[in-house]
C-alpha cells in the first residue's frame, strides 16, 4: 500500500511542497529513500525506524520504499523525519487509512526517542503551506511561534511522534497553537549617541545616512570612535515595519539563525570579521544560503578595517549594492537573496593609522600607502554616498561630559524624514533607492544649487553615479529640515561628504 504526506523543501528563501510517498512491500528488511536526498535525510532511516520503534509502534516489515517528488528537487534537511515517519505509520496501518492527509503538512526532526526537534526555514514553509491550500501545519513545538506568523493555517504544535498519530487517528487531542506574534518595539539597546564624545560632524553624518538609507565610509585614526559611532546606528534608525519584520525573520529562519521565537523586530547589525571569504559574506554552499549581505537586509552591515577585506570580498558588494538583491548560482540551481542593507565601513588613513596626525608621525612609506588604498576599488567607493573624517579626540574632550543630543531624539527627526520619503515615493522608497529616472521628479534645485553643482562636475570630473548620489543625499538633508526644494546649502552640505582626494 503506498501513500502519501505533503512536506516542504527551502529553495532558496521559498518552500515548496514536497509529497513524501512510502510504500511497504515483502522482502528482506530494508529501508530506500529516493528523490535527491541529502546526507541527512539518508540517515533518517535510523531515526525513523528508532523514532517508530520507541513510541510503541511496530516499524513495518519488509522492504519500505519512501520517495520524495518532485525528484528533480535536491531535498536536504532533517526536517522530512516527521513526515516519512507519518507515511510509514499509515502505510503499516497505525494511521488509519481513511484519513486524508493532503491538505496538511509536517515537517520536524525525529529524536530516537520519537521527540520531535525543531528545524529551520518553517515561516516560508507555513507561507507555502498557506498559498498551497494546506488546512493544517504540524511542526516542532519550539517552531510554532514562528509559523503562527502565517495567517490561513492551523498550526499544531508537536512534541512527540505518538501525539500526532493519536491526534490523526482520534481526530482530536493536539490543541492549535492560538498565539500570533506581533511586532513589539523594545527599548533599543546598545550604545547612545550621547554617550559619545565630540564627534559632532560624524553624528550628523550618521544622521543624515539613517534617515536616507545611505552607505557611510568612516576614515580615522585607532581609537577615534569609528567603532563605537558605528554601533550607534541602529538606535537612530527607524522601527521596522510589519513586512520588513516578517522578511528579516524570514531569512534568518531559513539560515537557521532564528535565536527566539516570533518575529524579529530589531534592525540586523551584522559585522563580519576582515577575514570573512566571499561565499559567507554573499551567500552561497552546495545548495544556496543566505551570506552575511542577506543578514543585514534592512538593517546595517559593518565593515570594520574595510582595506584588510580580501579585494575579491569587497568587490562583491558592488552588485548588492546597486541592485538591493543578490543571485547566488550553484550547481544545484539559483537563488536570489534579498540584499537592502546599509553599509557602514571603517578604515585607518593608513596602515600604520597616523597617516596626517598631527601627535605622531607615520611611519608607512609612499608605496605603502599606496597600496593601502588602491585595496578598494574607484567603483565600489562611487557607491558610498558619504565619506566622513573621525579625528583624534583632544584631552579635554576625552574627560569632559558627554555632549549632543541622544538617540531618541535624533530618531525622531529620522522617522520624521523617512515619512517624507514613503509619502513622496509611490513604493515607499527611501532617498537611497531612488532610480535614476526618478531622480530629476525628486530632486529638483533652486538656480543657485543647481549652479554649484555644476561647478563641482566640471572641477571634480564627477561620475554619473556620484552625481546621482549627491542628489540623493542633498534631498534627504534637506527633508531633514522640512525643505522642498534643494538649496545650495544642501548641495555644499551634500559635496562636503565626498572623498577629499578625486577618486571619481
């Protein structure tokens, strides 16, 4: 008798339904998975029949063949137990066999004591579940929370094998798991603007970048406080809405970094080490994972010693960086990642890092500097929009009060800012998104703004796409102040944050 229960694979960050078909027949004992199956659900023969076996089930005799269709997908994951298990069990006859099981779905990881273990990628699995058609989505217990967040399927939370096959068979016993999550916004945590010293110029700056959404090269010597501004980001940035909760959470599930159950509703501050390779960085493996870019999607990603980066690393950013989405292609097919992230990097003047301090001499040579900085690439510096100074603190600095406003306050007028920017774009966009053609619609000049710009292409030899980025910074400073129109003091504000030596 064969028969057939719905599962789920993860491709890429969607899921897609996998019927897991078992059939017994007479034969020497044994047991055949077939369908692309990785290492892991090769082994699941042993757990399936430990996992049967210690919830007073008898494991049937016979040669068991399980397929999983369609067989043109790589399957991985242990997350096919609970289903092959369940297949097995009505195929034996411990489920009954008038019982339809195609309008639901399961997906758990079997314990050789018949316990069921969580798994990952089950918010895009309860989404496949709910486009699909599927009335009920039994997954791990720890899993639930994060499957409540699909509305349009009953969720059964699973503890243990033996619960499901007296739920299916009494029709009854397992409750649905009633709770959805919602988005709360705690208090923020970590370190406040007003907790740093001085540095007045680089927290304008960063507020300028959170309310535009801009990518910000800090360049200073050790011990400035690139770092520790850097980690004050996300206290500015706005709260995260609803769909930009359950998209983060969505790839974290997938990535198998879902540290709590529920929705995520902290920005992502991912900060790789220098040592990072492409393929964690991008994403990527056998069969596509989301890399560190897909991480920080709508939150920060931060580069620190941005030169130590391997060039062929760094260089990978400049697609993610224009397009918002990154495409990994692998043997085993393509994936597309979503990649809207802020990207925050730091970096000494020089190896050394005393390069025009005027306390201590540098002691790197022309050719070191040189090479320092011909690490980063003249495009992939086109796609930062602002380019900031950190000098050295004085003494005075160092022990005097903490001086400026704090976080709450300067999150204010970023909320308020990025309001402007999703009323006036038709797709929510913020300023950093803009396209090209839409730039002229959005950014349109005074006589004198549009004078100085002018003078500062011709003087400068100014790229298109720095061009374009000076607009789009100049209009989110100026929806900082509540303007219209672009002024020159937009412009020149905008033009101060270019790098000080022609790159471009």
């Amino acid at each position: 008798m064969a028969t057939t229960v719905c599962s789920a694979a993860i491709v890429g960050l969607d899921a897609r339904i996998v019927d897991v078909e078992a059939d017994v027949s007479r034969g020497l004992p044994k047991m055949f998975i077939v369908g692309l199956p990785d290492t892991a659900i090769q082994e699941a023969k042993e757990r399936v029949r430990s996992g049967i076996r210690n919830s007073c089930f008898d494991f049937p005799p016979g040669v068991v063949t399980v397929n999983l269709a369609p067989a043109d997908i790589k399957k991985e994951g242990s997350g096919y137990d609970l289903p092959i298990a369940i297949a097995i069990l009505q195929a034996r006859g411990e489920v009954h066999a008038r019982i339809d099981l195609r309008d639901k779905l399961f997906v758990g990881e079997l314990s050789l004591d018949g316990s069921i273990r969580p798994v990952p990628g089950v918010l895009s699995m309860a989404m496949a579940a709910a486009t699909n058609g599927k009335k009920e989505l039994f997954v791990p217990a720890a899993n639930a929370a994060e499957a409540s967040l699909v509305k349009g399927v009953t969720i059964y939370p699973v503890k243990h094998l033996g619960d499901v096959v007296d739920h299916l068979n009494a029709g009854q016993g397992m409750r649905a798991y009633r709770q959805r999550a919602v988005v709360t916004h705690a208090d923020r945590v970590g370190p406040d603007l007003r907790d740093v010293r001085g540095q007045e110029q680089v927290k304008r700056a960063l507020e300028i970048a959170a309310a535009g959404g801009h990518n910000v090269l800090m360049t200073g010597p050790p011990g400035s406080g690139k770092t520790l501004l850097a980690r004050c980001l996300p206290g500015i940035l706005p709260a995260m809405s609803y769909d930009e909760s359950l998209e983060v959470t969505k790839i974290y599930s997938v990535a198998g970094q879902l540290q709590r159950a529920g929705i995520i509703h902290e920005r992502p501050f991912r900060t790789p080490h220098h040592t990072t390779s492409s393929v964690a960085l991008v994403g990527g493996g056998s069969i596509p994972q989301p890399g560190e870019i897909s991480l920080a999607h709508r939150g920060v990603l931060f580069l620190d010693e941005f030169p130590e980066f391997a060039r062929i690393v760094l260089e990978s950013l400049r697609q993610p960086l224009e397009d918002g989405v990154v495409t990994v292609s692998r043997a085993a097919g393509s994936a597309a990642f979503p990649a809207r992230f802020m990207l925050v990097a730091a970096q000494n003047p020089c190896p050394c890092g005393y390069l025009y301090d005027e306390r201590r001499s540098c002691t790197c040579s022309p050719l070191q500097i040189l090479r320092y900085h011909k690490k980063i690439s003249g495009p992939l510096l086109d796609r930062i929009d602002i380019h900031v100074q950190v000098p050295r603190l004085d003494y005075d600095q160092l022990v005097g009060q903490p001086s400026g406003e704090p976080s709450a306050i300067v999150r204010e007028r970023v909320e308020a800012a990025r309001k402007r920017q999703i009323v006036r774009s038709t797709v929510g966009h913020t300023n950093s998104e803009f396209a090209s053609r839409e730039i002229p619609r959005y950014c349109q000049m005074d006589e004198g703004a549009e004078q100085l710009l002018k003078r500062a292409v011709d003087q400068f030899y100014l790229s298109g796409r720095v061009y374009h980025r000076i607009l789009k910074v100049a209009r989110t400073i100026a929806d900082l102040g509540g303007a219209e129109h672009l002024t020159s003091e937009h412009i020149a504000e905008a033009l101060q944050y270019r790098p000080q030596s022609p790159t471009d």
